[in-house]
C-alpha cells in the first residue's frame, strides 16, 4: 500500500514535471530556444528555423534560462560542428559531398519534443545542407529522474551517388572552464580499468580503441571531465560519459583554446571512413551522460540507475550466484567432473552451474586454444552421453546450466574452416592470418546466419540452458572481406559490429530471458554497446583478488553491480601466484555479481562451511548490492592502505560496508570512517557477516546508531593483519 502511494506520487511528479516542461518549451520557442531537461540539468539550445542550431548551455538549472542571453555566457557554438567552412577547430562531422565537395554548413528545419513514456522525453533535432540533399538528425534522448541524457545523430542524404564520410561523431560539447581534468580508464589484458586522472593541458587528449573485437581490453569509451581540478567523491563540478558501441571508438578532449576542451566521442573514424549510399540512414552509437555538482559519486549513481531502469538487458532481475568451471578444470573437462561441480555448487546454495571452455569439437576435439572454434557439437570423448545428463542433473539440484561459446571465431584446425574458409576476414592477394585463432567475417550475412543458427539450435535442443557466457579471444587483423564490395573494405570495422548486433537482437527476440555474460580475453566488452543485450560482463582474466579491487574500482565509476561478474578462485592465485585469504577473496566478490571460479573440491571442511554461509549472505544483501547506490568510501588508489565502500537501498533502510585492508601490517589505528548516504534520522543496527569465527567477535556487532552519527562521527573499523576485511550490514531498526 505504501510502496503504490509512493509510485502514485512518483508518477503524479513526474506528470507535473512534464507539463512543466510543456509550458516552458512554449514560452522557450517564441524566443527560439529549445531545452532538454532532467530533473536537475538542463541543455540549452537556440536556432530560427532556416538558421544556425547552437548549444548553449549544459548543467544544473539556472532558473530563467532566458536570461543566459543577456548573461553573455551562452555556448554559441553549433550542436553539431561541421567541417568546411570554418576548419580551425575539431569538428563532428566531415563529408565529402559527390561533387567532392568538403564541406558540409547545416541548419535547422525543425525541432521536435515528445515524451515517450512518464520519465523520458526525446528531441528530434532536423538540420539539412542548404546547397546538398544532405540531412542530420540530432537525438536527445532525457532520462528525467536519472539526470542522464543519451544522444546520437543520423545521417543520409539524397545525392545522386556515394557520399563518404570521415567524421560522424556521436556527441560533441565545448566545456569551457578553468583548470579541467579528466579521469579515465586505461588497462591491458590482466589488469584492465586503472583509473588514470589528469589534467588538460593545452592539446588533445585522446581515447580509443582500434583492435575490431575487444573493445574495451585496453581504455574504456567513458571519460569524466570536471571543471575546475580534480573533483573528488563528493565534491566537484563535472560531466560523465559513456560510449555505447561494440567496435572501435575514439573520444577526444581537445583544449584548443585556452580554457576550452572540445569533448567529443564517437566511432573511431580512422581506419573506418564510411560510404553513405543515396537515402541510407546511418545512425552513430549512442553517448549516454550525465553532470554532476557533487563529485563523481553522484555522477556513477545517475548512471548506475540508469543503467538498471534502461541500459542494461533485465536491469531489474535479481543476478545469479555462480559456478564457473574455468579456473577449476580449463579444458581438461569431462562429464564426471562437470557432474560433481554441479553437485558441488549446488550443495554450497548457488544458483548456476557454468561449463566454459573445452566442451567442443569432435573431428577434432578441444584440447589447447588452437583448435576448433567454428564446431560448435559436443566432444563425445570428453561427453560421450552429451549435454543432456549435466542440464539433467542440474535442473534436479535445482540450479541452471550455462555454457560457455565463442561465436565469432573460427580455428585453422576446424571442420567450420575446411567447409568455409571465406568466412574468415582475410584480404585477397595476402596469406590467411595463420594466429591462434581468427575472426569471422560478420559483414557478410550467411556468418550472421551460422552464428545464429548454432545458437538458437542449442538453446533449442536444451532449453534448460539459462546463461551463455559469450566470448571473443582475438581482434581484427588482414582487414578485409571477402563479402563487401572493393570500395567499401573500409566499412568493414562498422559492418562487422552491426552484423553483430544483428546476431545479438535475433538472438534476443527468440531467447528474451537467457542470461548473457559479455566477455572478451576477460574485459574487453565492458560498455554499454554490449549491455544492451548482456546482462553483465567479465571484468578481467585476472582474478586476483588484489588487482580485482583495483579494476572493480574503477569500473564501479560506470558500471552498477549487478553488471559486475566477480568470482572467487583459488590463492595462490594462478595467475599472479598471490596468496590471499579466503575471506578477503569471497568478501570482494560480494561487492559484485558473486561468482566461483575454482574446483570446489579444493576447499577444505572449514572452508566449505565458510562458503557456504558466505553464499547465505550474498542472498540477504544482494538487493541492497545488486540494486542499490553505491558510495565509495576511501579509494585504493589514494593509497590510504584500506579501501571501503558501502551500498544503501533505495529506501535507505538497508545497507552493506565493506573494508579492506591493503596494507602488510596497518601499524596505526584506522581514522573513524564516515558512511554516507544514510537517513541521518533512522536508527541503524550494525550486524558483521562473513565473521571469522563463527559468531562476530566484532566490538560493533549488534551495535545499533543513529545514521546522522555514523555519517557525521562514523565507526572505527579495526583491521591489522594484511588483506584482512570485514563486512557489516546496517539493517533499520525502529
Ligand atoms: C577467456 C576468458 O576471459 C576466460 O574466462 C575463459 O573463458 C577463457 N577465455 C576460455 O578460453
């Protein structure tokens, strides 16, 4: 009854909210000014009909947007700068029109306003050349209550051939200010998302990617820049960023003015000059952003909720805890040992069982990475009876079955390779890539085809299988294609992805409810390209507890939770050879999807029980973790030898803390650590879970306080010995 009259509320706001806004585009379009509003932000437009369409404000609501006018401060620059005319400055579009004409000079033929639904409105934004059939539309799409705003362009004209295109930004905003800073993401495979955080200086800065497939393996298409010096978790002027596109991107700052950046993002466009065929309409990616007056914490909840109400596939389902086979057997996989890490999973309360790699291939089965991708039957030796007793045997246990699948990728020594070796990308006149592995050729629409039929006819045969773990282990080399035409080799890296995303929305429409892990050699598909059609991706090949605290950081910045795939493997850790302690492992996991990545055979009686209870836990707390807003309480990267965060549910009446200890031996009594996003008025009961012993030892246990206290004064924590960590839940009491 309470939850309905708060929807009614909601909803009742939301409808006075959009009248509103209805009111103020009327009154705003008498004086040729257009706004894209959310609850605290505001985009300011200008342009007559006939005229030039320029951006005039991005930020918090300044109350009378009229007076920007007299104020002088307006932007004054076109929404979407085009090359030709004016060429001093980066720009978002550049086409070389038929006639070989450079340039491009657009203005506006109409603007259009409609809400979508009680919480989203779009701007449709029509801008033509006034001497070349040539048209671009602008798309703001505004997520009112998230204080987020998507936004793409289409392109396409009328002119009697092919016109090319060598820039088409998806987003583009002058930032003028003092002293900007940017945080962004660089990483390699093992050790992806580091936070790197510096300042503009004058020059560009530039993020991208162009190895085809991984996206994300090395920098992340998301950028923040804050205004004026480095914004901390709560403090600081700034705006946030992400690029949702499954191929090559760029995003640029250029500061080529003093005190100017030109942000902008979008397909990188340098080895993808595009050819725009009469009347195609070519739509760029999407770039999802979000400003914030309060640091970039705020800025990562924005984006979180949107993400769980609209960027993420089933953002509001409740995620699964997991067993991966991987880290427990490779590919040494056979069905005794499938069938007891079934068992096994199941016995410590989990939900799914995952088989990955090394299930495949009968002519020649799977025994290392360098053969059959493409054969996608099972490998009798190794399953002799098939899939059919282990999705049995799973549904018996009451748990899924998930399967692990490469698609996109195809080994010399397959049968798919002997039937089709034009469907590898490779160029004529230059020998086949002989890697470990290649990539198919998804341009050409018999692969879509194959890919999807191999997927579809599995999940048809099992329909027990609720979870596909989707990898891809190589990029793009020999660019070229034996499907598209000679002069257009050069949209391979574009009509590769979007053969991909066709696959993706088949699949979609036939298998709504299968969960989809979106992994590439560990985190090179960590966007929101790919989390249109996945529910969650796989962070890094580097489970190492340490470093995964590290990359979980910085991914938190854009990405919520329960997009988070975080598993619990064995220590000393196989790829770092790090010894961690079992709790320390299992409570950062907690903090993401929860997931285990080892033979559950290797844990010992004590062990086992810990799990165990570990997974109980993980049950309690996961709406709070999975759906929740995150606080980032001390930061790894600040070197303060402990790093801790917290997740608080929307009704403020549940929350989780974490603390980690980083340090050998903390020699110094940790300084009181605040919580933040609490009910200063609700009183809070402080409960330890995953203790060491078997019941808390913890001074604060069971402890109970008010949340002004514990936000204003906080707790101590105490933690002395190297990687310990503690957990505490904060459950309301009245
Ligand atoms: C790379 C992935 O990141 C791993 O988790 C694992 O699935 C292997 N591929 C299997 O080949």
């Amino acid at each position: 009854m309470i939850m309905k009259t708060m929807r009614a509320t909601q909803k009742k706001r939301i409808f006075t909210f959009l009248y509103l806004i209805q009111c103020v585009v009327i009154n705003l379009l008498a004086n040729n000014m257009y706004l894209v509003e959310t609850q605290n932000t505001v985009m300011v437009f200008s342009g007559k009909i006939d005229g030039k369409f320029l951006l005039q404000y991005f930020g918090s609501k300044p109350g009378d947007v009229l007076q920007i006018e007299k104020s002088g401060i307006g932007l004054k620059t076109e929404a979407y700068p085009t090359f030709g005319i004016e060429c001093t400055e980066e720009k978002a579009l550049q086409a070389t029109h038929i006639d070989g004409n450079l340039s491009t000079d657009l203005y506006l033929k109409s603007v259009d306003f409609t809400t979508l639904e009680n919480n989203v409105t779009l701007t449709k934004v029509s801008l033509y050349d006034n001497k070349y059939p040539f048209f671009v539309t602008l798309y703001y799409k505004a997520y009112i209550k998230e204080d987020v705003i998507e936004t793409w362009s289409e392109i396409s004209h009328k002119e009697k051939g092919n016109v090319i295109l060598t820039k088409y930004a998806s987003f583009f905003m002058p930032i003028s200010t003092y002293n900007p800073w940017t945080t962004h993401f660089h990483g390699a495979w093992a050790g992806e998302f580091d936070i790197i955080e510096e300042k503009l200086e004058r020059g560009m800065k530039t993020i991208k990617n162009h190895e085809g497939v991984r996206n994300t393996l090395t920098d992340n298409p998301s950028v923040i820049i804050s205004f004026n010096g480095q914004a901390t978790e709560e403090e600081g002027e700034l705006i946030a960023g992400t690029l949702a596109w499954t191929g090559n991107y760029k995003i640029s700052m250029d500061v080529s003015q003093k005190n100017r950046v030109n942000l902008k993002a979008g397909i990188n466009e340098e080895e993808s000059q595009l050819i725009l065929k009469k009347n195609e309409v070519f739509k760029t990616p999407e770039f999802i952003f979000t400003y914030s007056d309060q640091g970039k914490g705020k800025a990562s909840r924005n984006i979180h909720k949107w993400a769980r109400n609209y960027g993420v596939m089933g953002g509001d389902k409740a995620r699964m805890i997991l067993l991966n086979s991987w880290e427990g057997v490779k590919v040494n996989i056979t069905e005794a040992k499938m069938l007891s890490m079934i068992d096994d999973i199941s016995a410590l309360g989990g939900e799914l069982f995952v088989m990955d790699d090394g299930w495949f291939g009968n002519k020649y089965p799977r025994m290392n990475d360098k053969t059959s991708l493409g054969d996608w039957v099972v490998d009798s030796a190794k399953l002799p009876n098939g899939l059919q007793p282990l999705v049995k045997r799973a549904t018996e246990k009451g748990i899924k079955f998930g399967i692990w699948l490469e698609p996109e990728m195809m080994n010399i020594k397959s049968e798919l390779f002997e039937k089709h070796p034009e469907w590898v990308i490779q160029q004529p006149n230059r020998e086949i890539g002989l890697g470990r592995q290649m990539t198919m050729d998804l341009s050409n629409p018999k692969v879509q085809d194959y890919i999807y039929h191999v997927i579809n006819n599995l999940l048809i045969e099992n329909p027990e299988i609720a979870y596909i773990k989707w990898d891809a282990n190589h990029h793009i080399n020999n660019v070229g294609s034996e499907w598209l035409p000679a002069n257009e080799q050069s949209s391979l890296y574009i009509e590769y992805h979007k053969g991909l995303q066709k696959i993706f929305q088949r699949i979609r429409e036939s298998h709504p409810d299968l969960v989809m892990q979106a992994c590439a050699s560990g985190g090179g598909r960590v966007s929101y390209g790919y989390l249109k059609y996945f529910q969650e991706f796989w962070l890094s090949d580097n489970t190492d507890a340490l470093r995964k605290l590290y990359m979980q950081w910085g991914a938190s910045h854009f990405f919520p939770a329960l997009t988070m795939a975080s598993h619990v493997s064995v220590s000393p850790n196989l790829l770092t050879g790090r010894v961690i302690p079992l709790k320390f492992r299992v409570d950062l996991s907690m903090t993401g999807r929860l997931g285990i990545e080892m033979q559950p055979k290797d844990l010992n009686s004590e062990e086992w029980t810990f799990v165990k209870k570990a997974i109980e836990n993980y049950k309690t707390i996961r709406p709070v973790v999975q759906f929740g807003d995150l606080y980032r309480l001390v930061s790894p990267y600040d070197k303060s030898d402990i790093a801790s965060l917290m997740y608080v549910s929307e009704k403020q009446d549940h929350a989780v803390l974490y603390a980690f200890n980083l340090s050998d031996y903390l020699t110094y009594r940790i300084p009181a650590l605040k919580l933040k996003g609490l009910d200063p008025k609700k009183s809070y009961k402080i409960i330890e879970i995953n203790a060491e012993t078997s019941e808390s030892t913890n001074p604060l246990n069971n402890k109970v306080f008010k949340g002004e206290f514990l936000m204003d004064a906080g707790i101590q924590i105490v933690m002395k010995k190297a990687f310990q960590s503690v957990i505490f839940e904060l459950i309301e009491i009245q």
